[in-house]
C-alpha cells in the first residue's frame, strides 16, 4: 500500500510529547502500527490517531521520522520477518532421590550449586558459620560434575534449539529503499480502559505551562489545575484566570500533567474518569492519561485583596530592561530591586559583591494609586510572567514591600512573590 510522507510524519509528530527518547522499557521508545491506526505511549500517557492500511509492527519514533523526513514523498512499506536457530546448552541436576532439583542451569550454576552443597550440605564449614572462601575458584567444571556425582549428585546436559525471530521495516521508494529493525507489537502496552464520569473543555493551556512546577517533591504543583478556575504555579509565580465557565460547579477539579498540557494549545473537549484523563484533539487523535492524584495548594490564600499601590509600566520596555540588566544579577537569587517612584520613573538596580558587578537602569513609570515603594523580584520569574502577557501597558498592584506583586487583567491574575533584597544585591 502506498503513503505519502509527509502525511505519515504529520500524524507522527503528534506522539513527540508523549514517546520517550529514552525509557527502561524499549518498546516504550516505539510507535506501534496497526490496521486501526498508530499508538504511542510512556505508560503515563496514551495517544492514538487513526491511520489507514499500516503494517502490524513496532517501530522506534525517532528513526521513524529521521525516515520519513528523509523519504519526502511516496513510498510503499513492507514487514520482513525472519527467524534464527541457535543452539542452547544448559545443565540439569538431578538429586540422590532421582528428582531434578535444578534446571536451566550453566557451567558457573552447576559450579555455585556445588559450592552451596559442600557449605550446608556436607557441613564443610567452621562452627562460627565461616563460609570457605573462593572454594570453586580452584575447581574447574568437569571435575566439579565428577565430585558431584560421587555423591548421587548426576549432571546432564540438555540441549534445545532457540528460535528467535527478527522483524525488519522496509520503506521502499522510486529510488531506493530504507530498512528498520521492527519490535513485536504483542509487547507493546495496552491502552487502559477509559469510563467517563464527567465532561468540560479545557482551553489553551500554553501560557500556563511557565508557571508549573519541576519539582518532584511537590507533584501537585507538576500540573495545571482544572476547575472553577485554571490555575498553575511553582510556588513562586502563580496564573489563575478568572472564573472558568465551562467546568460544572458540580465537578470535581482535576490536575493535568504539564507533558499533556503541552499538547492542548486550543478547546479540547476532556473528559474525566476516577484516575484517568481522555482528551479529544482534530483529526481524531485522542489521548488518555493519568491525573495527577494529590490536592491542589490553596492559591487563594496568597492573593493579596487590597492593593492600594499601583503602577503602570510598558510592558515591553519593562521586559527589555529586565533582560539588560539580568546578566548582573546574583546566579543564584538573580534579584532585582524595584524603585517604584512618586516622580514617574522607575529604577532598577542590583549589585552582586560576589562578582563585583553592579547595575542600574531608569524607565518610566505611571503612578496609578497609593504612594512609591522599593521592592525585590527574582529577574528571571518576572520575566516569565511579562513574557505571557498580552497588555501593551501592564498595571502593578502591590500593598507592600514584602508582599505579592499581583497583576490583574482579562487574561486571569498572575502573581509574584517578592524576593528580600540584601545590601549585598543593591546599588
């Protein structure tokens, strides 16, 4: 049967996210390809586009698609399986009794069992419960089998034939052909049975996806909340939009992994099972994977209510200045004090002894409400949250110098916690 491609490529590419590059399990590094469609999975998350007339085979992703972002035009695909026989020697030990009490042994088997007879067996060992050291290191094998029969102890040897079958993918062009080696798709893990017991549509995650968390102690936070709100943090920078109108009050909230997250970049329909997620994307590619089970931090309580001070700034001349004066920072704390002034300007200035660098750098600044402030961000986590931002013109809402910075617009609210400034990180 003939594809196309750049067509097999484009139905490819959706598993990027979801087959890992490397896995203990090999198959997990592998498509799987049927008469249904193509599947791909890391045994957390599922996926599945429906593809017509493929092979039965496994295939590894990646050398997949270097194989068809080389191929570039129609070709015709072929499973090739062949089989091997090999021989296969291995020993047997039958006991005084005539019973076999060993199997499938080989010759340094055969040679540890006799050890392990002369230690317990034969007591051939001190009272204290000394084992003789190195005592088959100078016993070789035929001489190990004869002394073992000497007691009624018989060695046989069984030999068997060992067939093994491998399975080659041919792509096959006008001008050539390219072939893979194929895995058995028998091996290839089963997509877990899915029941819905609720449903809602979950919009573009990818602004979301900065502020989730990367560390394994607090799995809650390697997820994006679904909800009454969408909400994601790292416990240094939080998103949560305004009230999500598509989820049921009635609705238990759910966490999405930030590796499924990454794939939901428009409406998706979800639904949701007691453990599992299933999203439903065009052209019929569907993913199930596995909720984060744990509870959700209580974000709410971090959002400062009263924020009398604010100020407005643009938002790109703001993330300009940031990224100039960025490389003087601390590498570790990477703080920035923020002047805010009563004058219109707004001063930025860090000072690490550490490295003897220092910097300062003035923009404009609206005074809103309230009055100026000195305050401490990390550069980098106030960088994140400008980059997500849509407003050419950015209003900052604070309380205090050691408060949360909130910004709050259409998009939903985003917050930064302040970091404290040192006399050892300011000009």
């Amino acid at each position: 049967m003939k594809h196309h491609a750049k067509m097999l490529l484009n139905a490819c590419t959706k598993f990027s996210t979801i087959v890992p590059k490397r896995s203990s399990l090999p198959i997990c590094e592998t498509v799987k390809f049927d008469n249904m469609g193509i599947t791909g999975t890391n045994l957390e998350v599922y996926g599945f586009i429906p593809y017509p007339n493929l092979p039965t085979v496994c295939i590894n992703y990646l050398e997949l698609v270097e194989t068809l972002k080389a191929i570039n035009g129609i070709f015709d695909i072929e499973i090739e399986v062949k089989s091997e026989i090999s021989q296969n020697n291995q020993y047997s030990i039958t006991n005084p009794d005539g019973d076999i009490c060993e199997k499938r042994l080989f010759q340094h088997h055969v040679l540890e069992f006799y050890t392990e007879l002369l230690q317990k067996d034969l007591g051939i060992i001190d009272n204290e419960g000394t084992e003789i050291e190195d005592l088959n290191s100078e016993i070789d094998f035929e001489t190990c089998v004869k002394e073992l029969a000497e007691i009624n102890y018989i060695v046989t040897l069984v030999k068997e034939q060992v067939t093994t079958d491998y399975t080659n993918v041919i792509f096959t062009t006008n001008s050539g052909s390219i072939k893979l080696s194929g895995m058995n798709y028998e091996e290839f893990p089963l997509m877990p049975e899915f029941k819905a017991e609720q449903k809602t549509v979950v919009p573009n995650l990818t602004d979301y996806i900065p502020f989730v968390s990367t560390d394994e102690l607090r799995p809650a936070m390697n997820g994006i909340l679904i909800g009454k709100n969408i909400a994601s943090t790292d416990a240094h920078v939080l998103y949560c939009s305004h009230l999500n109108t598509d989820f049921n009050p009635s609705d238990k909230p759910f966490i999405i992994p930030s590796n499924v997250a990454k794939l939901i970049k428009e409406p998706v329909t979800c639904e949701v099972s007691d453990v599992n997620g299933k999203l439903y994307f065009e052209n019929n590619f569907i993913v199930i994977f596995r909720l984060i089970d744990e509870i959700y931090p209580n974000y709410d309580a971090v959002i400062p209510q009263d924020n009398p001070n604010q100020f407005s700034v643009n938002r790109i001349t703001l993330i300009k200045a940031i990224e100039n004066i960025l490389p003087f920072t601390n590498k570790t704390t990477r703080a920035i004090k923020f002047v805010f002034g009563t004058d219109g300007n707004l001063i930025l200035a860090v000072q690490d002894i550490d490295s003897g660098k220092e910097c300062s750098n003035t923009i404009k600044c609206e005074l809103v409400s309230g009055e100026g402030l000195e305050i401490g961000f990390n550069g980098k986590f106030l960088l994140t949250t400008l980059k997500t931002c849509e407003p050419e013109n950015i209003v900052f809402q604070m309380s205090a110098g050691n408060r949360a910075l909130v910004i709050n617009n259409e998009q939903g609210i985003k917050l930064v916690m302040p970091v404290l400034i040192s006399e050892r990180e300011t000009a």
